[in-house]
C-alpha cells in the first residue's frame, strides 16, 4: 500500500484536513488516528446546547460516517498514537500496530490541565474536554444540590450558565484571578459578563487560590480554599485551562515552543509533519508576530485549510482575523483579532440595551474587537481588521457612521476594475 | 426524508436525503457537500454557510440577526440569499434547491 497521509487526532483540525484536502485533489490514501471512541464530534456545544439538554450526542457528529466512506478516509477510533518515528516514518498504536506515512499531521488539541491541587480524584469531581466527559458531567448534575466550578475562563462560565438556566442548584464559582476571563477577554467586557452571572444567581469568588478539595468516604464534600474557608459540594467541575497535546511532537525532536512549532502552512521542522489546532504555535500577524498558540474552532479550522493548500500546492492565503464565540446567559460574545498590546479602549452600542461591541486599539492601529449580541458588528470588525482598515477610535465609537459602508465597501468600490 | 438538492457554482448537484428537524447547513455538512464551510457550527455567528435559496418554497423570513449578518456575507448577496443554518428543514422543503456561492470568505 501507498504510504499516505496519516493524520493523528480526529477532532475540528484532523477531521477539516482530511475532508478539504479531498477537497483540493489529494489522491493518495489518507487515515485519521484517534485516541476518543466517539465518531468525530463539534466540541463547542459541550459546555453549551448539551448541558442544557437541547441537544443530544448524535447532534454533534462533524461528518456522516457515509461521508468518510465515500471521500475513502479511513478512521481509526480508540487508538492512541503513543510513539513518532520522523526517520522511519513510522507511527506506533496504543495497541501496538506500527503505521507508515508519507506525511503526517499533528492535530492532537489539548486536554484538560490537571489540578494543581489534592483532591481532584475524589468521586465528584469532574472535567469538561470531550463528550465522555460531557455526558458523564451531564448525569452528575442531575443529581447535584451544590456544584462549585473552579475556573472562571469561557467553558467555566458557559457551563455555570448554563447550570443556572436549569435552576434548583447553587452554583459557585472560583477563581484566583482578580476578575473573571483574565485571560481571553477585557476588563470592560468581564465586568458587564460578571453582572449578568450575579443576577443569575450565580456566586462569584474571586482572588481565591484552592488549598484542596475535601471528601469523606472517597466522594467530593468542600472545596478548601487558601485562607482556609471551605464551600460546600457535591460535584465540582475543573475548567483550569488545557495542556496542549505536543508530547510526541517533543519525544520526535520536532521544534516546539508553547507547542508544536509552525510556519503558516504548518510545516513543523520536520518537511514531512505538519501540526495544527490547539497543538501548534506559529507567529501572528495580528500580535506584531509574535508567537500565538489559539484555542478555538476558527484556528483549527484555518489551520486545516492552510496545511492542507500547503500540501496539495495550492496557494495557501493570508492569516486570517482571529476569531472566537461563546454563548452563555443569552449572550453571544464574540472576539476578532488578539487583544495582547492593547491601551485605548471605546465602546460603541448601548450597554443597558445589552448590545454593544468594544473597539481595542494599540497605539492608533485597530487590534481587536468584542461584540456582545451583535454578530453582524462583529463580520464587519473581523474585515476590517484582516484589511488593517485605518479607522479612528472617534470613528469606532460613532454609531451614526454605518461601518461597513464608510470602510468596506467603498475600499471595495475603489478595488473594483 | 425530504430531499435537498445542493448546487455547486458549476451547476453540478448534489441530492441529500434529510431528515426533518435539522437545519440545511447540517445536513450539508453532514454529507460533505462542498462550499458551505460553517465555521461556527450553526451558532449564527460566522456568515460562512451563505446559500441561494430557490424559489417556490414556504421559507420562515430571516430573523433581524441574519438580516444584518447577509449584508457581510462574502459572495454577492442576492434576494434569495440566506444562512443555511437559520432554516430548519420540513417535508414542505421537499425538493428545494439551494445555489452554493463562489465563496464563504
Ligand atoms: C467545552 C468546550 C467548549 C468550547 N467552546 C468553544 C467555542 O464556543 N468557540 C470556539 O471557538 N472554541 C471553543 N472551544 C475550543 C475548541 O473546541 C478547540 O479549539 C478545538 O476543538 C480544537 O480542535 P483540535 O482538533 O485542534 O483539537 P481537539 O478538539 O482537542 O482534538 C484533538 C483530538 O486528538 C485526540 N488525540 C490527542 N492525542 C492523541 C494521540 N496521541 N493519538 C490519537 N489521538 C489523539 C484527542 O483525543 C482529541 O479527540 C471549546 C472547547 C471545549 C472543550
Ligand atoms: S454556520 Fe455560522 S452562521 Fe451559519
């Protein structure tokens, strides 16, 4: 047989490289390595339609099972790559099957961050990265009178909200940071999200390092924080943050950084092995190029296209404005472009009215933007930033000027022959 | 099952058998039918599974949200533009044909 393309993790990143280098062409034989049982699944909705029960796991699949027959990419689920040989061209199973390649990619994503803390094996406590989790998660809340969830980043937050929609619970959350989100929004931003969570019910402590969760009889009872006060639960939920999956990416002696190390067709160090998605670290155009490793579907999905344009000699395009969403409390968030560098901050839209968006810029140059429930705001902003659109903070903040008008389609009009 | 005829920019179609209740970006997407990228998954957030939806079918009108998304979709927006994953398919649709534009970015 052919030595194709072997592509470990079947999740957003391995699923889109597979389907879109079909797409462009891409003849030889081509397998998807993956470590979870489950068909191939939308991750977003975890934290989101399937804790609140509106959606169910067969809701979730990325591709029919049809799909990967016809376009012949074959899958092997519940196997783990546990090994690399980048001079053999040799992948090694959990199972111990040895698989050849002629290129591999790296989309092995992230995995929940274990605690820093004791008391995280007690029954009771869980995580929330894959759909086992989810569902797991799923039957303990049923059950649940007092849930704590430790981390106040999106998925955190998501789920408390979504928790606080079913009712007949407390839920608390904590976190060692001064504000929620730290790391991936405002300040601006999480002070408005934080108002909203307390009005649902949800309690909020914050600047409060864990000392240990407590248990008795080996299930969950308090969780113990530093200055020695204790909360009360019956399931606790991690939300810490990931580790990213780039263990056999280092034991290969491939460059890594902040994760696998890429250029912007994901071209790691080796010619033959490319990584993306939550994995891979590669410099930005939207952070002066520094190094930026994303998690988000928007990343993994650009990752896709760009390696797979790379492989098949298409041309392979400009980064893209970066982009993420959340959805909790009624609330579509949205982020465009990277809010690192940032010192001037308007706002343009009502708060009050709960529909608004935050224009960030770093010296006179647009950066970033946060739209709350103002989706096509927030198409307009991603443009503008891809186009690097000379826009004045008095501009952004100007509800009377029409955006897309002024700066999108008159460049547009001038563009045109 | 109703059936939804996907067409490509070449005029070359594609037949879907799908079921009711989803929407028409999922069962595009399910079935690898090309050119409707749908970046966010459905959550009306990201204007990339913009179609052109045929005529003579009981289609719901746009909400406001997808309204103002349709003004910044990639390719030309059309009368018959609409984001695939706001319509939810139903034995009425038996039959539609949505046209894939050029382009989702
Ligand atoms: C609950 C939740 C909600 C989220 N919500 C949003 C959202 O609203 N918006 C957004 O933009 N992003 C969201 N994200 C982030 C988004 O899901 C990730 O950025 C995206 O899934 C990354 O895709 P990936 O394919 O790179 O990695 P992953 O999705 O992490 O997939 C990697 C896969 O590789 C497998 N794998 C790992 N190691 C091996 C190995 N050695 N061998 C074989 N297989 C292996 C793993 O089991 C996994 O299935 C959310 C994430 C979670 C967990
Ligand atoms: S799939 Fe993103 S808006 Fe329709």
């Amino acid at each position: 047989m052919r030595d194709g393309m072997l592509i470990l993790g079947a999740s957003h990143a391995g699923v889109l490289l597979a389907a879109t280098l079909r797409e462009n062409g891409w003849e030889e034989p081509i397998t998807i390595v993956g470590e979870e049982p489950s068909p191939p699944y939308q991750r977003p909705p975890l934290s989101k339609g399937l804790i609140a029960g509106e959606v169910e796991p067969e809701d979730l699949a990325l591709r029919s099972f049809g799909f990967f027959r016809d376009a012949e990419i074959s899958l092997e689920l519940g196997s783990a790559a546990v090994a690399v040989d980048p001079a053999g061209r040799e992948v090694t199973l959990s199972d111990g099957r040895r698989l050849r390649y002629g290129c591999l990619a790296l989309a092995t994503g992230a995995t929940a961050r274990p605690a820093p803390f004791e008391g995280a094996d007690l029954d009771g406590v869980a995580v929330l990265r894959t759909l086992s989790d989810a569902l797991m998660l799923r039957e303990r809340i049923a059950a649940a009178g007092e849930v704590v969830i430790v981390g106040a980043g999106y998925i955190g937050l998501e789920l408390s909200a979504g928790l606080a929609a079913l009712g007949g619970r407390h839920v608390t959350v904590v976190d060692c940071g001064r504000r929620i989100l730290a790391r991936a929004a405002s300040a601006t931003l999480a002070t408005f999200v934080a108002e909203r969570h307390r009005h649902a019910g949800t309690r909020l402590i914050l600047g409060a390092r864990i000392a240990r969760l407590n248990g008795a009889g080996g299930r969950v009872t308090d969780v113990e924080l530093a200055d020695g006060s204790r909360i009360a639960a019956d399931l606790v939920v991690l939300a810490i943050g990931v580790r990213r999956n780039d263990h056999l990416a280092r034991v290969a002696g491939l460059a890594c950084d902040d994760g696998v190390l890429v250029n912007r067709a994901g071209r790691t160090s080796d010619p033959r092995i490319v990584a993306l998605g939550d994995c891979a670290v590669r410099h930005s155009r939207f952070a002066d190029g520094a190094l930026v490793r994303l998690e988000c579907v928007q990343n993994a999905q650009d990752g896709a296209r760009a390696a797979a344009a790379g492989l098949t000699g298409k041309p392979v395009g400009m980064e893209p404005t970066p982009w993420f969403w959340s959805d909790q409390l009624g609330l579509r968030l949205q982020t465009a472009g990277l809010t690192s560098g940032v010192d001037r901050t308007v706002q343009r839209g009502s708060r009050e009215q709960g529909r608004f968006s935050l224009w960030h810029f770093a010296g006179p140059r647009l950066r970033a933007v946060e739209t709350v429930n103002a989706p096509a705001e927030h198409l307009v902003a991603r443009k503008l930033l891809q186009a690097g659109c000379p826009i004045s903070p008095a501009e952004a903040a100007d509800t009377r000027i029409d955006l897309g008008a002024r700066f999108l389609r008159r460049e547009m009009a001038l563009s045109a022959p | 099952m109703p059936t939804i005829i996907y067409e490509q920019p070449d005029g070359i179609r594609r037949r879907v058998d799908a079921p009711e209740g989803i929407d028409l970006m999922l069962a595009a997407k399910r079935n690898g039918v090309r050119g409707i990228e749908a970046d966010c998954g459905g959550a009306c957030a990201c204007a990339t599974c913009h179609v052109y939806v045929g005529d003579g079918f009981p289609l719901p009108e746009p909400e406001p949200e997808e309204q103002a998304m349709l003004a910044e979709v990639a390719a030309e927006r059309l009368p018959q533009s609409r984001l695939a994953c706001q319509i939810t398919i139903t034995s009425a649709l038996d039959g539609l044909v949505l046209r894939i534009p050029a382009r989702q970015f």
